[in-house]
C-alpha cells in the first residue's frame, strides 16, 4: 500500500493550477458585509471572459428567468451575490480543467458525471428549500476533482487502482483506500482546503462516499452523496467509476425529505442536464 502525504502531493507542485485573482477579489467583497452590489459587479465585470460565461448562465434555462439579464449589475441584483460568486467558481474550474490530457479519463464523460451531480445536488438543496442552491451545484460539481489530481500525479497507481476496482467489481473509492491509504474523496477535498474555499464545501466533497463521517457538514455531504449516486445510477457520465456507490440510508432519512420528490427529481435532472453539460463545456472543445 502506498500512504500518498496530501501536502506532498498538492503542495510542492507548481502544475496544481491555483485559482484566479478575479475569484479571490470577488470572494473577500462577498464576505465583506460593508460591499455594495455595486462592487461585486465591478469586480466580475473587469473580467470579461467570465463575465460573458456567467451571462450565458444566468440566461439559460437552468435558471428560467422571464427576462433576459443585460449586465452583471442586473444579475448580481437577481441572482444574488454569493450565488454568483459560487457559479463564477464553478465556470472557473472547469476552464481550469477542461484542457488536462488525461489518459484514464474522457474529459466529457468526466464532466458530464459532475454536471449532473452538481445539477443534482442543486434539485435537491431546491426540495430542501435551501435558500442559496448554487452553493450545493459547485459541491456536487466538485465532488470528484480528486481523480483529475490522482490521474494526473499519480497517473501510474490510479491506472492499477482502477483496473483492480473493475476486476473485483469493488466500488473505486474502497480500492484507492486499499492500496494508496486515501482516496479521491479526501484528496479533493485536501485540494479545495489547499485553495482556502470554505469548510463546508471542502467537506463536502471529502465526505461524499460517507456522509455520516461529515461531523459539521452532514447536509451538504449527504446531498452531495446522493447526488453522486443518482447520476451514477442514471450513468449520466462517469468519473472512472464503473459501479453504483452504495447508498447510506442514513443520508436520505436525514434530509427528511419524502420518496415521492425522486421521480420528479430525477426528471428534472434529465432535462436540465444536457444544456448544463453545453453551457460549462461550451469552450472546451
């Protein structure tokens, strides 16, 4: 078994890419409760790429406004400025990843498995009447960022853990713990600590596979586990993964929330899928 150190891996190399000035200029006015909407605007809009990602978002149909907004004054008024600092977070790291050759990975499929679990969690943060969904889409989205980390610095064990998980019909997380003593779950969660974004997302993501491990941010982990095993059973995507992760009964009877919100759920998911999956990837190509 090889004990991958956490800092070693994500620390020391410069190529782990750190994320963009815009989005630490944009997360310090949030937090500050003297900031104007005015200013956040500002800020998001001395960005212009980002700027026209986030108005093609916030026009789409994952949001479904009347309306068209305009400006990012108009959407930061309609939106919500926290929400749109989370959806710039989401655009951002997936421009910072999308362009990673990965050979164990196909970039779509790896994006698509966490748009739909980001969409997923965002439905059911909806149902559970959160009042900022946006921040349960960028945990679900993130969920597996670990793998990119581990097949890019670990390309060699994440292959073998991989091929072993598929020949034993094991679940991947349970073999990377086996065989490297941490898993995707930790790792990301280890990187988004490293970026400095806030615990519960950090959380989050590390405990996604066990929730009931989440002592401070149980909701968000179990949403984002059931997330995660909803689009894996649809297989909308995969991140590697080859197997359903099981489902811990303790999650769902946490949320309180009752069987006959799934169908719908799932439905929805499906139609909003696919143009979520066009409009982060749409530059990928």
């Amino acid at each position: 078994m090889a004990i991958l150190n956490l800092r070693q891996l994500l620390g020391p190399d410069d190529s782990v890419p750190s994320l963009p000035t815009v989005f630490h200029q944009l997360d310090v006015a949030v937090n500050n409760p003297r900031s104007s909407m005015r200013q956040v605007a500002e800020i998001i809009s001395a960005d212009q790429a980002l700027s026209a990602r986030l108005l093609k978002l916030v026009n789409s149909a994952f949001f479904g406004f009347p309306s068209r907004i305009e400006t990012i004054t108009h959407a930061v008024t309609i939106v919500g400025m926290q929400q749109l600092r989370d959806l710039a977070l989401a655009t951002s790291i997936v421009q910072m990843f999308k362009g990673i050759p990965i050979a164990l990975l196909n970039p779509k499929s790896f994006w698509m498995h966490s748009i739909a679990s980001g969409t997923a969690a965002r439905i059911l943060a909806s149902y559970h009447q959160e009042p900022n969904v946006e921040r349960f889409f960028v945990a679900g989205l993130l969920h597996d960022i670990g793998h990119l980390v581990l097949y890019r610095h670990q390309a060699d064990l994440a292959k073998e853990t991989l091929l072993r998980s598929i020949e034993a019909g094991r679940v991947l997380y349970q073999v990377e713990r086996e065989m490297m003593g941490t898993d995707h779950a930790e790792v990301g969660g280890e990187l988004l600590s490293f970026w400095k974004l806030p615990p519960s997302l950090a959380e989050a993501v590390r405990f996604h596979h066990l929730p009931c491990g989440s002592g401070r941010y149980p909701l968000e982990a179990s949403i984002v586990h059931l997330s995660d095993v909803i689009a894996n059973a649809l297989q909308l995507g995969t991140s590697g993964e080859r197997h359903v992760p099981p489902l811990e009964p303790r999650a769902w009877d946490g949320l309180k929330l009752p069987v006959s919100i799934l169908s719908p759920a799932v439905s929805q998911l499906e139609q909003q899928v696919a143009g979520a999956l066009a409009l982060f990837l749409e530059d990928a190509r």
